[in-house]
C-alpha cells in the first residue's frame, strides 16, 4: 500500500504523512499548499500548468498522458496498479480523487 485519501480529501503517504489535499473543486494541493493539479468534472487530469495528464474513464479506468492503461479504481476507491496489485485506498471521497493522487503523487507528474 502506498498511501491513501481521507474523507476531507487530505493525502497521505504509506506512513500516514500528508503530502497533499484535494479540494472539492478539484484542485490539488502538495503538503505546502501548491497548486499542482486539477480534476475535471469529466475525469481528465491536469498538471498544475494545465497539461493533460491523465483520466479516469467512467468504468474506473486510469489513464496516463499517453492513454495507455496503468491502473484501475473500483467503486470503493481501492486503487489496482496495471497488474491489479492493490496500492491505495481511499475514505469517503469521489474515485477521481483516487486516481488524482494515484497519477500526481505516484508518479511526480507535477
């Protein structure tokens, strides 16, 4: 497990540390309180400049810059990596949420 999204949106890391929050307008946060990504409201991702970086297809689907399948988040937020490894879990908070942190923190794609 490499962290997980409480229920207010805060991240934190495999040793329970916040590295950053998502607020309910989908902007991300690091632990300094930098903007470094958004959600949408149709799952697509962006870096803090406003780059595509990945999404999160209606079925759970998570998809990097290059739409190419690195994950997956069921409907209880529990984050798979490709090779349907469990990584992440998530409080009572929207999925997307889950794939924002999953592509933003697990893959520095600030």
């Amino acid at each position: 497990m490499v962290g997980r999204i409480d229920d207010d949106g805060t991240i934190r890391n495999s040793l329970s540390v916040m590295v950053g929050k998502i607020e309910k307008d989908g902007i991300v946060r690091d632990s300094m309180s930098r903007v470094i990504g958004r959600i949408e409201n149709d799952g697509t991702i962006q870096n803090s400049i406003g780059s595509f970086i990945g999404k999160v297809e209606s079925n759970g689907t998570v998809l990097n810059s290059q739409h190419s399948t690195i994950g997956k988040v069921d409907d209880d937020g529990t984050i798979h990596n490709a090779s349907t490894m469990v990584i992440a879990k998530r409080g009572g908070v929207p999925k997307t949420w889950a794939a924002v942190a999953f592509l933003l923190f697990n893959f520095n794609m600030k």
